[in-house]
C-alpha cells in the first residue's frame, strides 16, 4: 500500500523539481570544469 502511495505522488514531486531553478551543485561543478583549465591557461601564459 505505501509503494503506490509512493507512486501517486510522485508526478507532483517530479513537477515541484521541474519548477526549481538549476541545483547549485551543477553551477559549482560547471563553474569548476570551466574555471580549472581557464586558470591552467592563464599560469602558463604567466610563467612563459
């Protein structure tokens, strides 16, 4: 019984994160993907 009370209000959770903005954990992650090579590049302009 509690598995398809489960199920019933799932799609209304699955619509409340539909509606939320990006997670910050992706920002950050993205953030650093990007933010690691630019400031690689940048020390070894620096250094040559």
């Amino acid at each position: 019984m509690a598995v398809a009370h489960l199920i019933k209000h799932r799609p209304t959770t699955d619509k409340s994160s539909e509606q939320k903005p990006t997670p910050t954990w992706i920002v950050v992650v993205s953030a650093l993907l990007l933010g690691i090579p630019l400031a690689l590049c940048c020390t070894l302009l620096l250094m040559l």
